[in-house]
C-alpha cells in the first residue's frame, strides 16, 4: 500500500526544520510521497500578518524542488479558508483514496493537538508522525484520556532535537541578523531579493514578475 505524508504550514519563512522533520518522516515510515501542504488562510492566525500566499509558495517552491520525494499540495490554496487541518486531510485522503496517510506535525503542535478542530476526526483520517522539539515532554499516550485511541495511532519519529522555527528567523531578519544554515540559501536568496521581512516592509506584497528567477538550492 502507497504511504503518504502530509506536512501543513504556514511555512512564513519555510526553514531547514522542516526539511529535516520531512526527511525523516519519510525514512521512519518508509513513505512513498511526502506534500507540503501551505496554509493560504490559518484560522489560530488569523489576529497574526503573514507574508502572503504568493511570496510562500514560491520559497517552498524553493525550498523543495530539489527533492523529489516531495512535493507541494494546493489545497488549502486553492478553495477558500479558513483552513482547518482535518478538512484538508479529508481531501487528500479523496485525492489518494488507497494510500495510508501519515499527518507528519511538531512535537508542540501534538501537544496543543486536543484543542484542534476535530482531533478525533483528524486521528482516524491519518496517523500521526510526531517529532519531538525541546524542551516538550511528550509520548502517544499524553492526551488518551481526552482522545481515546490516540496512543495507537501516534508516532515519535526518532530525530535529532532541533529548535528552529519561523518567528525567530523573521526576527533575525528584522534586525538585520544572519539566518544562513537555518533556511535553504535559495530561499534566502529570494528573501534578499524581495526584501521580505525587511523592517516593517508589507508582509502583504505580491511578488512581482521581474523577480521570480528561482536559483537552484
């Protein structure tokens, strides 16, 4: 049977973690396919300003072509939010009706994952391959008592623990500090030349077609 993993986002900016975090996925559940699975509209966003869909889309783009055990799903691009994750896995799972689906997630968001919409739902759809991110102490069974069954059908993916996420390199890079080796130098690349999360630069600006050249990763 085809094994699938599904790893949704904002990625704003995508970053090596993720990478790695999809890497090992593939590896730990021997998957066949993994897709990047951008939210346009994330609805436990939706009171924070993320760079629009566009600028995403083209740095995963970016940030994944090389691979060719991934790919990037439109989804929750293409039919309007907002974007609850259960929802979008129903449609994948239509999309590979005889695949087993692996929802690929951190360790912090498998901790909050009790306050999801339909976790319940979500855990039948898919298995769950949870990386741990320190400094979380968690394990399958933590929400059993509020998600009967959920040990059977959650994984840890046995990886090294790295702490890199997106708010901390839009961060550096308001302040003019260096995020090299924690996004891919393509991606970098195309933030430098867009001047996303420059300052207080509109977080909001579409990419304009004098500046799509993507240089290889």
């Amino acid at each position: 049977m085809q094994r699938i993993g599904i790893l949704g986002g904002t990625f704003d900016p995508p970053h090596l973690g993720h990478l790695i975090l999809a890497e090992y996925a593939i590896e730990a559940f021997a998957l066949s396919h993994l897709l990047f699975v951008p939210a346009a509209d994330p609805p436990h966003k939706m009171n924070q300003e993320i760079i629009s869909i566009e600028h995403r889309l083209k740095m995963l783009e970016l940030a994944v072509h090389s691979n060719a055990n991934f790919s990037i799903s439109r989804v929750d691009v293409d039919r309007p939010g907002p974007h609850y994750t259960v929802s979008m896995v129903q449609i994948i799972q239509s999309q590979y009706p005889e695949a087993e689906l692996y929802f690929v997630m951190g360790g912090d968001s498998f901790a909050d994952l009790p306050n999801w919409d339909r976790p319940q739902q979500l855990m039948q759809l898919a298995k769950l391959a949870i990386m741990r991110r320190p400094p979380e102490n968690i394990y399958p069974s933590m929400h059993e008592t509020v998600l009967p069954g959920l040990a059977e059908r959650a994984v840890i993916i046995n990886a090294p623990l790295l702490e890199i996420s997106s708010t901390e390199i839009v961060n550096r890079l308001q302040y003019g500090m260096s995020v090299r080796y924690l996004v891919p130098q393509a991606v970098l690349a195309y933030i430098t030349a867009h001047e996303i999360y420059k300052h207080d630069n509109s977080r909001s600006a579409t990419p304009t077609a004098s500046k799509t050249s993507t240089p290889d990763v």
